[in-house]
C-alpha cells in the first residue's frame, strides 16, 4: 500500500556498489530525493519486470528531478550483472545480508503473498515479458518502495501485500512533485 510517510528519517546504512565500494545512504539523497527500490530475489520475474518500468519512465523520473537506485539482496558482482543484462541506466546496489532491508522494514510475505494462486496469472504475464531468472535469496521477501527527500527523511512509501505490487508510476511522480517543481521538458 503506498501512502505519504510521516517524514520518518532513512536509516543510517550503507549499500555495496557494483564495484564492491561501501556507499551511505546519504550520499545518495543529498543532492536530488531518491526513489529507492528494494527488488526481491534474484529471479523474481515480477522484479525484473519492474526494474524495467523503473529504466522506460527513468528520463520522467530526472525530469521530474529524482534519482532512481534499486537494491538487489545479492552481492555486488550480481548487482553489477542485473545492471548489465537488463541495461539499466541507474544505480543497482547489493545488500547481501539484507541489513538495510530490515533496517528500512521491508515486509516478508507468507507462502499465499508470494505464489498463491491469486498471483498465478499476473506471473504468466510478467515470465511472457521478462523471463525467468534463478530464485535466488529470500523468496519470502517482498519488495518495497520509498522516496526519500534531501534531508533524509522518507516522505512516501509503498509496502505491497503481494509479490506482484508495485507502485503506480504516477503516484511516485505525484509524490515526487510535492518536493520540487518538475523540470522544463
């Protein structure tokens, strides 16, 4: 579900680069409000999906002056392949132990959350567009989404109650807007 966060602070953590270079959150945020993407697992088709929502509105996304940086649970080569095979042009980061998933509480789901039979049908349609890819990590883990501005303090978030959920494009625009005056096209 996505709403606008209290202003809570973003954790204080660092996340490995794909160079394998421990970088703080707070460089990340301190010149532009960063969207920051938690994927799921390796291999999640819905993810991979996502990912390449993320990079086809990215230009929409620094238009509207936000960077965009998704996080990965594997390590940083893996961080670096995902980048590469999916050709984005924004920074994936690796947190193999999933310390910053847990510090910024992004849900885990139950068997029914993430391949109940619900679900079936939207997998088909993402596995068509994007391919399977090899589970790897915590299959239990959801994704998550959050906005957090220049002054470290997260002022939208989306939690989903499935595997298949993500935010709508535009809500994170709208939210996004509230920060700063969009950009001259």
């Amino acid at each position: 579900m996505s709403h606008y966060a209290p202003f809570v602070p973003a954790p204080r953590v660092s996340l490995i680069n794909a160079q394998g270079e421990s970088i703080p959150l707070s460089q990340m945020y301190g010149q532009r409000p960063l969207l920051l993407q938690f994927s799921r697992h390796l291999g999640c088709v819905f993810c991979v999906d996502h990912a390449k929502q993320l990079l086809k509105n990215y230009e929409t996304f620094q238009r509207h002056k936000i960077d965009v940086a998704l996080v990965i649970m594997g390590e940083a080569e893996e961080a670096r392949k995902f980048r590469e095979a999916l050709k984005l042009t924004f920074p994936v980061y690796a947190d193999p132990d999933q310390s910053v998933y847990r510090a910024f509480d992004v849900p885990r789901g139950n068997v029914w959350q993430v391949a109940g039979p619900h679900l079936w049908w939207e997998g088909l349609k993402a596995l068509t567009r994007s391919g399977i890819g090899v589970p790897k990590g915590d299959l239990m883990q959801l994704s998550g989404t959050y906005l957090i501005d220049t002054n470290g303090l997260i002022v939208w978030d989306f939690r989903p109650a499935t595997s298949v959920e993500f935010p709508n494009i535009d809500e994170i625009l709208v939210a996004a807007d509230t920060l700063s005056p969009i950009a001259d096209a």
